[in-house]
C-alpha cells in the first residue's frame, strides 16, 4: 500500500456489538487512492479488541489498518484528539465505532469535489438515524440540513447550529491541525470535541453539503447527543450552550449572542419544568445575561424557589412571548 490521501479515524470503547460493521464500512470504500483506518481503542471492557485483532489478520484489506489500543482509558475527549493527531494524510475523515457508512463510492466523491474546489475544505453528507432501544431507522438529518446553507461560508451561522453530521465529513487535514492548535485545552471543557472543530474551521475555509445518504448514526442509551436520562441530557445541552457562548464572547459576535440567549432562556425554563427542580445552580443563573423582556422574566422566575410553577406559565405562554422583538441592553 502506498502513502494513504485519506486517513479515516475511528474511536471506539464498549463496541462489541457494532465495531465490525463500522470497520466494514470504512474497508469496502471504492477509490483510486489509498486509505488507511486509525483505529483508537479506549481500553474496552468487552471483546472490542478482539474482533478488532480477528478483522486484520483475516480482512483482505486488514493492511489498511492501524490499531492502537490503550493500556488505560483516557476517556472520550482525549481519546478523540489522540486519534486525530495520529492522522497525518492530507485528508481526515471520522467514524466512531458504533456508527457505519453505507456508500462504497462515500471517500472517492468527497476527494472528487474538494480536490476540483480549492476553495473549499470540509464535506459532508447526509446520514440515516438508526435508534438501537427501538431496532429502527426513525429518519435522516435533512431536518437540520435543510435549514444549513448548501454550501459557501457556514461562520458565523453554524454557531447557531451544527449542521455537520461527524461521521459524515472529510476535511483537509491543514485545517483540521489549525484548528485543534487555535481551540487548545478549551477543547477538553466541552462534552463535545468535534463541534468546536467546525466552528473553527469554518473561520478558515468553505464547507460544502452533499445531499446523499453515506452513512448511519446509531443512536444507544450512551449516545453523548441522545441520552435516554434526562439530566444527561440536559448536562449536554448546557455544555453545548456554554461552547456556543464561548465562541460569541472570543470573536465579539454580539447579534449571535442575543440570539444564543434567546435559546438559551427556554432552555433554562424547560430544564426546570422537565427535571421538577426549585432553582438553577448560581452560577449559570449568573451567567444567563437577559436581553429581552422573556429574558427577564425568566430570569426573574429561576431566582425563587416557586420556579417551578412559575415556568408552567411561561411554558404555556412561550408562543406569545417569542413574538417579543424588543431587545432590551443592559
């Protein structure tokens, strides 16, 4: 095999069950260039490692395989980025170990594309949603992609968003390495590495959307973006907005911000009407800078113990309040 055009990573901890066929995916891609596969193992508990092992000695193609595996788990995050600094061919793309691809022509369009466009740096497709609790496809992502930009400049719109699918993309792996340099350590406070990398990159480049089903997300109990258990859920959802306010506050984009904070409001007001608690935490209560009159009130309410049947108010009238345009500065 010769110097590999594309290096696809793949992280994987507790993969039993799907790791073959995430390996499958990535090993049936049609192309006239080579690829090698960059797969992590987070020090799995189950029998990830050997089914691992039994594909490359058995695979035809199991020399397109480079497998590490951790005699500790590092954990999600750096595990992640691990997997990416491991990667040095001129173009990166990812698929965690539960998730799979499902077009053998996916790596030869995406090369195809950018290799004609210079201009742009980062790919992406649309994907199918697989929910392993109920052993059924319940639908793709154009719900999200139809309200991204097909292609073109995705910053600072993104920030509102992300409309990038991961196990989707293949990006240049010159402003994969930019922007894992520029986010730096932020990179390990958020629950999420690969949506900051967008954000980043975005900056830098074009993205372009190709509107094909390529691949499979498989949506567990663990996914970090689909949690089962509530107050996971939300711990994510904060985090996301935490990142998202980060962003705003690092390249001074004041009109995205208030939007953020419109979000951010019902977000805070259904936290508490969901999870049935009294008050938020100080410091994100602290945090939450209101810029309009639902805002306010809002903020008002989470202040006090009675929050709980304040919100059921405001839940009920969050129709008539979004129609709120007056921005109040503070």
């Amino acid at each position: 095999m010769g110097k590999p055009l594309v290096s696809v990573t793949m992280i994987t901890y507790g993969h039993e069950k799907f790791i073959e066929e995430a390996i499958n995916g990535v090993l049936m891609q049609e192309c006239n260039f080579c690829v090698e596969l960059i797969i992590v193992n987070d020090c799995s508990p189950d029998s990830t490692d050997d089914i691992i092992q039994n594909i490359i000695k058995k695979h035809p193609r199991g020399n397109w395989i480079k497998y590490i595996s951790h005699k500790k788990n590092i954990g999600m995050m750096p595990n992640f980025v691990f997997a990416l600094n491991e990667a040095k061919s001129k173009y990166i793309a990812l698929c965690e170990g539960d998730d799979y691809w499902t077009d053998s022509l996916k790596l030869q369009k995406q090369v195809d594309f950018l290799c004609k466009n210079e201009d742009y740096g980062l790919i992406y497709t649309n994907a199918n949603i697989f929910n392993q609790m109920e052993n059924k496809f319940t639908g793709t992502f154009s719900f999200i992609n139809n309200e991204a930009p097909k292609s073109g400049d995705f910053f600072p719109s993104i920030l509102l968003k992300n409309y990038v699918q991961t196990l989707t993309v293949l990006v240049k792996n010159e402003y994969l390495i930019a922007a894992i340099q520029t986010i730096g350590d932020s990179i390990n406070e958020f629950n999420m590495g690969d949506y900051p990398l967008w954000i980043e990159i975005s900056r830098i480049t074009k993205f372009k959307y190709l509107d094909e089903v390529m691949a499979v997300y498989r949506v567990t109990p663990n996914s970090a973006s689909s949690y089962s258990n509530l107050e996971k859920r939300y711990d994510f959802l904060q985090s996301t907005f935490d990142m998202q306010f980060y962003f705003c506050k690092k390249y001074s984009l004041f009109e995205i911000y208030e939007k953020i904070q419109t979000n951010y409001s019902g977000f805070l007001c259904n936290k508490v009407f969901d999870l049935n608690i009294k008050y938020i935490d100080k410091n994100i209560l602290n945090s939450f800078k209101p810029v309009s009159i639902r805002d306010r009130i809002i903020k008002l309410s989470l202040s006090f113990r009675w929050v709980y049947k304040i919100s059921k108010v405001l839940l009920k009238l969050n129709s008539l309040l979004k129609k709120n345009v007056n921005i109040i500065k503070i």
